[in-house]
C-alpha cells in the first residue's frame, strides 16, 4: 500500500514590473534550498525545480502570472511562506 505524502501548497501572483528575473530566481532558490524535501514552482502546466535559478527562469512568469508554489513535506510549510511575501512584496524591487 502507498500512501500519499501530505504537503503543503500556497497560490500568488508575481507583482513586480520586471517579472521573475534573474536575480529574483536566485532569491526565490536561495530560500527554496532551505527545505527539507522538493519543492516546485508552477505556472499553468509547467513545473520548474525552485531550488535552480535556471529552471525557474523557463516558466517566463511576466507581472500579473499566477504562480503556485509547492513542497513536497508539509513541514515546509514555512519555505513557501517566505517564497510568497518576498514575491508578494515584488522581490524588494519597488
């Protein structure tokens, strides 16, 4: 039997002028390296390892694209909190 691993999963939009960048990505990997298991950025259908700033920048998330964050582990819960108030405050970019 198999049992489904609980995790955890938070819902934003990119807000800032100059979307997901290079320096965001890495900020965004900087904090997902803290966790303990996977964790993924989403965009529509496509999934992007959000621990690799290279990964991330082929989502091509422009202002206003919805993005859902996702953590294999519910324990981090945490990382993807952090991930959504540096992208909800627009990377520090204002």
């Amino acid at each position: 039997m198999t049992r489904a691993v609980a995790g955890a999963v938070r819902r934003t939009r990119i807000v800032n002028r100059a979307g997901l960048h290079a320096r965001s990505a890495a900020s965004l990997a900087r904090i997902a390296s803290g966790a303990r298991g996977p964790v993924w950025l989403v965009r529509e259908s496509l999934r992007a390892d959000a621990r690799d700033i290279m990964d991330i920048l082929t989502l091509a998330c422009g202002q206003g694209t919805e993005v859902v964050l996702v953590a294999d582990e519910a324990a981090d819960a945490g990382v993807l909190d952090r991930m959504v108030a540096l992208i909800e405050n627009g990377f520090g970019e204002t």
